[in-house]
C-alpha cells in the first residue's frame, strides 16, 4: 500500500464499511463520519 493512502470499502448487501489505514489498520463502522474520523486520527487510533 502506498504511504499516505486512506481507503474505504462497503460490504455489498450491508450497510458496513471499513477505513482501512496507510498503517495497515481496519476499522468497521456503518457511519461514514465515524470511519473518516477514526482515519484522520492516525497514529492516535486502535487498530482493529
């Protein structure tokens, strides 16, 4: 992955998305702002 990309994926059929970090870490949440949010807080966020 290249350094400084930010990506999030929607599960089809669901209403489920998941930030996916430069770092390597996931995170899953059904609300957008919740996803960006936990993004943009990187290196302070929890992998998950």
């Amino acid at each position: 992955m290249s350094a400084g990309r930010l990506r999030v994926e929607w599960s089809p059929g669901s209403d489920r998305l998941t930030g996916i970090c430069h770092c390597g870490a996931r995170h899953t949440a059904e609300d957008p702002a919740e996803i960006w949010a936990w993004l943009l807080s990187h290196p302070d966020h929890d992998a998950s």
